[in-house]
C-alpha cells in the first residue's frame, strides 16, 4: 500500500479544511461530534488530526481497523476561534 505524501502548502490546507469541517459540524449538528472514515494509506490525513489535537484545536480518537481509520473528533473553543479568525 502507497502512502500519500503531500507538500508543505497541502498539509497547511488539510488541517485547516479538516477543522473546518468539524467547526462546521459542530454547529451544524447542536454540539455533536465529527466522525469520519478514511483508508490507510491516507497518513497525512491521521497526522493532520494529531497536530490539530497537540495545538488544542481538537480533542479526538481513533479506531485502526484493516483497511480504514475512524475517527471521532470534538472541537475545542482554540479550534473555534481559530476558525473564526
């Protein structure tokens, strides 16, 4: 399996499109939390959740199953003033 290997610029915009989207969620949803399903080979994607998690933007989990990730995420108010900044 082929991992995805992304530039400087694109991780950039992985995590703030990822928090975004779990902003988005959250208001969206009443406060519930975000979940989402990629393939593994997708590392960049499971890195990006971690850095946002270090920053205190999110707090999350993550579910290794064979072929795919699961995540839960909650976003946190650093995430949320990142977002609306």
């Amino acid at each position: 399996m082929e991992h995805i290997v992304l530039s400087i610029q694109e991780r950039k915009s992985l995590r703030y499109s990822i928090l975004k989207q779990i902003y988005e969620h959250y208001f969206e949803s009443g406060g519930g939390s975000y979940t989402e399903k990629f393939e593994k080979n997708n590392v960049e994607k499971l890195l990006a959740f971690k850095y946002l998690s270090r920053k205190g933007y999110i707090k999350f989990t993550y579910s290794d199953y064979q072929n795919e990730y699961e995540v839960d995420a909650d976003i946190q108010v650093e995430g949320i003033d990142k977002v609306e900044a």
